[in-house]
C-alpha cells in the first residue's frame, strides 16, 4: 500500500474500477488479485462484493484480500452476512477465519456446528484455534478460549474427516497459545479428544487424522508449557 493516502486512495479507486469494468472470468480474477494485493480498507465493500458472484477463483482471491486487510474488514463482513446468498456467506466464513478477530467467533461456532458445506466447517474450525484474543481482558479472553474449546470439541465427531483433520488443527492451537486460558478439567478434555482420535477409535477415520492426532499431541508435550 502506498503511504501517501490520497496517493494510494487514487490507486484503489483504479483498482476497483478494473474489476467493474472486467468482461471475462480471467480479467475478474486478475483484477480482483491486484486489488487484494493493495490491502487497503477502502477495497472491503468490492471484495465483498466479488464474493457473492459466481467466480471460485475471483472469491478465493477476494477472500486473500479480505484477510490481508485484517481487522478493519471485520465489521464490514459480519454485516454482509446477512445477504440471502449462501456462497457469500460460506466465504465471509472463510475469511473470518483467516482474520482471527475474536468478533467473528459466533458466526464461526455457528458455522462449525451447522454449515452444510464441509469445507466452510473446516475453515471454521481452524479459525476457532487461531483467534487473536490478546486485545481481550483476561476474563474475556478466557471465556472465548473456552467457547472455541467447547465448539471445537463437539465437532471432533463430524461426519467428513476433512472436518476432523481441521478440529486437531484447531485443538491444537488451543493448546499451544491459549492453554493458560483453560482449566485442569478443560485441558484433560482436549487431550482426551485428540488421544481419541489419535487411536482411531472411529473404524472410517482415516490414517492422516490419526497421525495429525498424534502429531499435536507431541507438540504439545514439547511445547515447554506447564499446562500442555
């Protein structure tokens, strides 16, 4: 981004007009890339937009775009979900989740819970192991740290194993940055989890959970932490 605002609000305003004035999937694409690559917050409401059209490629670039702005677009996101369309939706998810602002965590508990789509459960999953709760106070921070424990540990039984690869990610995460945030009892329970599904207890999970299991919990005994 330039560091002149007035500079850097001319180039943006250019960018966002080259994705207007696209004519084909690929100039839309490209047009939405360089956008992203601005990382400026007057690109939200465009690349919020583009996630509503019917362009992957275009969405997945908006989404980068949208995570790399970070915290400004938080507000803007969870407004737009309000929209009536689902792909919309399943990407602000995905953003939200590769933002980690602590705002985001209901949608992303929701969307764990409820979402038809495996992949945007994935995300949220992942999203709920990596919230950035370091703005929060103590008490609040412990509160979240223990809803996105809970969240995660209710999905550990979800029906798609891309689901529960991303539900190890996330406890993981846990463990490693938050667990000062838990209790005895709350650790036991992520531990309990992982060791499960380290085991393999579910005869249809394969082998690449099992070892993902595996693999977090030696990370976490190494990790140096007390509580890990």
């Amino acid at each position: 981004m330039l560091s002149d605002p007035i500079q850097s609000r001319a180039t943006v305003d250019q960018l966002i007009a080259k994705v207007q004035s696209a004519d084909s999937a690929d100039a839309l694409l490209s047009a939405v890339e360089c956008l992203a690559e601005a990382k400026d917050p007057a690109a939200t409401s465009c690349l919020l937009e583009i996630l509503g059209f019917n362009n992957p490629g275009a969405a997945v670039a908006a989404v980068d775009g949208l995570i790399a702005i970070g915290e400004p677009a938080v507000q803007p996101i969870l407004a737009s979900l309000r929209t009536n369309n689902y792909g919309a939706r399943a990407w602000s998810v995905r953003a939200l989740a590769g933002i980690g602002d602590p705002r985001g965590i209901e949608v992303l508990e929701r969307a764990l819970a409820t979402d038809i789509g495996p992949s945007v459960r994935r995300a949220a999953a992942s999203g709920l192991g990596r919230l950035d709760l370091r703005p929060l106070s103590d008490d609040q921070a412990s509160e979240l740290a223990e809803r996105s424990l809970q969240a995660l540990l209710a999905a550990c039984g979800d029906g798609e194993w891309i689901v529960r690869y991303a539900v190890v990610v996330g406890l993981e995460g846990l463990a490693l940055h938050q667990a000062k945030r838990f209790s005895d009892l709350s650790l036991d329970a992520l531990r309990r989890a992982l060791t499960g599904l380290a085991a393999g207890s579910d005869p249809l999970s394969p082998v690449v959970v099992q070892r993902r299991s595996a693999l977090a919990l030696h990370r976490i005994d190494h990790s140096g932490d007390p509580h890990g």
